[in-house]
C-alpha cells in the first residue's frame, strides 16, 4: 500500500517541514525516516502511522501529546505530533544500535544485559506511574547509543490503562513473540510490559528466541502453553540468580510475576550488589593465599641466598685481588655510558619543552591578515597540512567525549598549528576553556572563530563568555547578532531572556523566555528560569505554577528544587523549604547557594550545629560572601553556649 506522503515524496522528498534523508524501517504500524529539521538544525526520527481509522485519530493525538510531556534519560524524546497529511511524530534521533543487532552479534554479555534492564526498568516504571503502556517492548525497539546508554523507542503501540479497570479489552496489537498470554487474550496491564521485558532479557542471555515456530498460531499457542528451556542451560554463564529473575518474568499467571516493573528493578540492583560483595570476598581469599605463599617462598629463598651468599663471598676475596686493575676499568667504562645516557635524556626534555611552548604559542595566536582570502584556495595550497589539521582535530573531539579536556585542548592546538585559519579548532577549543573556567581564553578563541565565520553559533559562544564575565551589555549585543542570523534557536532566546533580566528589563525577560517555550516546549530549564523570574517579580503564584511545570518534565533539575525552596524560606516554612534546599545539594553537590540556605534554615529552627556544617559546606564550595557566612556561623556558635 502506498501512502500520500510515499507519493509526494517521490517528487519533493519532504513530509511538512522536514527533509526526509533516508528510510531507517518499516512495520505493521508504520514507516520511520531520518529526516533533518532545517528550523531548529537537528536530525529527528519521523514515523508515520498506517491504517489508522479516522475514528482513532483523535485518540492518537491526544496520547503522543501525553507522550511528548515524558521526560527521562533512556526514553526517546518526542518533538512533534500531527495529523496531516496523515498521523505522524517526530523523535529524538539516536545514533548507534539496537539491542537486536547486539544480539545478533552475539556482543550482549550477562552483566551488560543486567545494567541495561535496570534501565529499561526504571524508563517504564515512569510510563506506567503516567498511566501509560508500551505494549511492544523488544530488542529491535531498544537502541544503544554510543555511549552505551539505552533508548526505549517506538511508542507507536503505546496506550492509556483504563483508569475503570487494569484490565481492559482491545484489539490485537504487539509483536508475537514478546505478548504475554493475557496480551494475546485481548487484555494488557502493567505486567504485560515486565513480561516482554523478559523475553528480551532471554534473547539477551542467550542469543536466542525463547519460542521457535513456524507459523504465528504455533508461536502463540507455544506462549500459552509450553515452559521456556532455562537460560542458564542454553548459556552456562548465566548465573542462577539472573536465570530466577528471567524466568519470574515470563510466568503464564501474571499475578506470579514481577508486579511493576519497580520490582524487577530491585531484583536486578541486589543481584548486582551481592555478585559485587561475592568477588570483594574471593579477592581477599585469593589475596591471603597469595601472601602465605610469599611468605614461605621467601623463607626458603632467604635460606639459599645465605648460604650462596657465604660461597661466593670466599670466591670474591681471591678474585678481588687476581683482577683489581681489571675491575677498576670496567667501573670507569661504565661511568662514562651513563654520562653519555643522561646527555640524551636532557636533550629529548628539552625537545618537549619547545614542543609544548609552540602549542602555548598557538593558543595565543593573532588573527591572520590574510583572513579574507578564499577558504578553498588556502586549502588547495596547503591540502597535506589541513589533513595533517584534520587529524588532530577528530582526535582532539575523541579526548573531549573520553572526559580528557586537557588532551583536547592540545590536540586542537595542533590543528591550528596545521591550519591557523581552522574556525571549528578555534570554536571547539573555546568550549572546552569555557567549561574549564577559563573564560578569557574561550572569549579569544570565539574572536578568532569569528574572524573567519561569522556564524550564529560563533556569536551565541562568544555572548556566552562575556556573559560569564559580567559584562552583560556587550553580550546582549554580541547575541543579537546571532539572532539576525538564526531566530530559532530556543538556546539563544534564553540567554536574551537571562541578559535581560540581568540588565533589569524584566517584561523582555518574559517575553524572550515564552520564545524559547514557544521553540521547545518540553525543556524543563525554560519553565524553570520563567518561574525565577516570577519570584523575584515577588509573583509567588505564577512562579509555583511554571517550577512545577519544570519539575514535571525534569525531576532532576537542581535550580527547580532550589526557587521551590526560595519561596517558602519567604514565607516562613522553613521546614518545608529546608526539603527542597537539601534536594538541590543532593543533585548538585556544588551548590554553594543552596548550602547557605540549608544553613539559613536550620538556623531558624534550632538545629545550630547543622546550620554551621552547612555554612561551612557553601564557604568551601566557593560561596562568595565569605564574611556574612562566618559572620553567621559565630552567631550560631554562641546560640550553642
């Protein structure tokens, strides 16, 4: 069956305003493109949906809108949902592969499956918490991106629970092989979710299906009927544990499985927990043989060498005096090879000395004043340089995904050594000073960056910099310029939003923040820094409403937790505040300001001691009002006589 975008996009290759590149899959419920978003510059997933009646369109609507609200680290985010030309949503766009290649490839360890499933479980107990069903939970539907963290995907099948019933009647939807017996029935609860949950766990274990047949019939009445061969006799390494925990999973009686996906969670952490205490426990046994048979190896070496040593030493004395003269021009031999050894040494130091001097060198560069000649002249002139460039560029790009930032930052050096006019060595190496603190350094790389491409993405850096020095003004003006060039970016309308706040043009503020929402309405941080504004607008209200939006989508932004604070320190609950201040540290162990505020609060109720530990923590986590801090801890000091 050929759909009306299939038609069209044999002529414009676009679906609305998406760039379709190429078909990522197809199945029962609809086709998947990679597709580029040229608004907001980012691949995205496209699927469209398939057969769907104009009587559930409705229905699938308002579900991916519900869907689209979800937020967590190892689900799938969803952008956008519509229904013209027909139903479809956009995703996140996730390089790397899925569970099922992984399978295939035989690359699925048991203790890579067991952290993964933890995960997993922890992204649909947060679906069901909403209400919310996958209903076709499989291998092929969840993706290992690169840096090896799992990605629930395909939420085509996804659907409400009913709220009259667990149970509810509807049609017959899933993949076979991972449907549950009660699935099949027409009936789907929580449980169904852990059930396909441990048919994936099986094939992981075991790089294999847990039912073979050769048609659909068999495979379902096999699913009903027949018990799974225990993984652990497919694949020895399965530990018996892990094989419990599987095979609790896919029992036919949903009541004598895993209840929520909570539970399976928990079954796999303590088994994690107690196969770490196994090994610390043989490590220390292996250890303690090892030492006794050290010890007794040595006692019979000790022996041996007292009484060689007592042969040879008879034998020394009449050679001593047999080679003396012999012995001594040996020794001034082999002072002379050292003497010439450490020559080599100093010289090979200081080769790296200069070495390293040529890249603080380049660091500082001048712009060139050839920066107008055309860039593809000066690569065609210096083509084995900007390879040479090149090089140390991806390499520099592989140290910064390592967390080495300071080996990147000398990689990108390298590059511009190569290609003085290489603009993304110059950007990329601003970020990297940006994140390390060193905010001059950053601001010269982004002026270099600058010189060469006067690009949005160069502007909104170098505004970001001057930003971090305070000088607000400038960066308002830098950051406009980006605007000129690139409107829809949501990133670059808050930092206008938090430019103008700063500069005290708080209706600005407001109305460049609802920008920002407008582009992306699934970032917690926007809602967040529209609530703050509302608090120090002394809006409590309107403030409350918008964090809790933000701690909706984001249970984890710190600064939601610290204005939720903020507010009821204002209105005297201390307690309550204190909560939400100890909930900020706890995500953000640095968080100097909230520390002073947890010790602001313990203060007022009594808890003196608390208050001054918590004091001293935002002193030592860089707070800047050093002398008011000791100033109160004195003060609590002397409440304590």
């Amino acid at each position: 069956m050929t759909t009306p975008f299939e038609q069209k996009q044999q002529t414009a290759q676009k679906f609305g305003k998406y760039i379709i590149e190429k078909e990522l899959g197809r199945g029962g419920m609809g086709i998947v493109y990679k597709a580029y978003d040229p608004q907001l510059h980012r691949h995205i997933a496209l699927k469209l949906i398939l057969n769907l009646e104009q009587k559930n369109i409705d229905r699938f609507m308002k579900e991916s809108k519900a869907l689209a609200q979800i937020t967590h680290p190892n689900l799938v985010t969803i952008y956008e949902c519509g229904r013209d030309p027909q139903p479809y949503f956009a995703m996140e766009y996730i390089e790397g592969s899925t569970l099922q290649d992984l399978i295939s490839e035989k690359k699925t360890k048991p203790f890579f499956v067991v952290n993964t499933m933890i995960k997993i479980c922890d992204c649909l107990q947060m679906m069901h918490e909403k209400n919310i069903l996958h209903r076709d939970i499989k291998p092929a539907n969840i993706m290992i991106d690169q840096a090896n963290e799992p990605k629930v995907m395909d939420l085509g099948l996804a659907k409400f629970i009913q709220t009259d019933s667990s149970h509810s009647t509807e049609d017959f939807m899933g993949t076979p092989a991972y449907m549950s017996p009660e699935q099949i029935a027409g009936k789907t609860n929580k449980t169904s979710d852990v059930y396909a949950l441990g048919v994936t766990m099986y094939e992981a274990l075991t790089h294999q299906k847990m039912f073979e047949a050769d048609s659909s019939t068999n495979l379902l009445y096999k699913i009903v009927r027949e018990t799974p061969v225990p993984p652990g006799k497919i694949n020895p390494k399965v530990a018996p544990q892990i094989e419990k925990i599987c095979l609790k999973c896919v029992q036919k009686d949903s009541k004598q499985r895993y209840q929520n996906c909570k539970q399976l969670k928990k079954a796999l952490e303590n088994f994690k927990k107690a196969r770490k205490t196994q090994r610390t426990v043989l490590k220390k046994n292996q250890e303690y043989k090892l030492q006794k048979l050290t010890v007794a190896a040595l006692g019979v070496l000790l022996l041996l060498s007292v009484s060689v040593s007592f042969f040879f030493y008879n034998s020394y004395k009449q050679l001593k005096k047999q080679h003396g003269n012999q012995h001594a021009a040996s020794h001034d031999s082999t002072s002379q090879n050292n003497d010439r050894d450490n020559v080599v040494v100093a010289k090979n130091t200081q080769e790296n000395k200069t070495a390293n001097n040529n890249v603080a060198k380049d660091q500082n560069a001048q712009p060139s004043n050839h920066h107008k000649e055309n860039t593809t002249s000066y690569s065609e002139k210096t083509s084995q340089q900007n390879e040479t460039a090149k090089r140390y560029f991806h390499q520099a790009l592989a140290f910064h995904e390592q967390d080495q930032p300071l080996k990147a930052i000398e990689y990108f050096s390298r590059a511009i050594m190569h290609a003085p006019r290489y603009e993304k060595a110059y950007s990329n190496r601003g970020r990297i000073y940006l994140n390390q603190g060193k905010v001059k350094e950053a601001l010269a790389d982004f002026d270099r960056a600058l010189t060469f491409n006067k690009s949005a993405a160069n502007f909104y850096d170098k505004a970001v910099a001057l930003r971090k020095l305070q000088q607000n003004q400038q960066a308002l003006t830098t950051l406009n310029l980006a605007l000129e060039l690139h409107d829809q970016d949501p990133r670059y309308w808050q930092l206008r939003s938090l430019l103008h706040y700063a500069l005290k043009n708080v209706n600005q503020a407001l109305s460049d923040i609802d920008r920002a929402i407008q582009l992306d309405k699934t970032n917690a941080q926007h809602y967040s820094n529209k609530g703050a504004i509302y608090l120090y607008q002394k809006k409590y209200k309107e403030a409350l409403k918008y964090l809790n939006k933000a701690q909706k989508l984001n249970s984890e932004l710190d600064n939601v937790y610290y204005y939720k604070g903020e507010i009821y320190y204002i209105h005297k609950k201390y307690k309550k505040a204190l909560k939400y201040f100890q909930r900020a540290t706890k995500l953000n162990k640095k968080y100097a300001v909230a520390y002073s505020k947890i010790g602001d609060c313990c203060y007022r109720v009594a808890e003196y001691k608390v208050a001054i530990f918590s004091w001293n923590m935002a002193l030592k986590c860089g707070y800047p009002s050093r002398q008011e801090t000791l100033r109160k801890i004195d003060l609590a000091k002397q409440k304590m006589k």
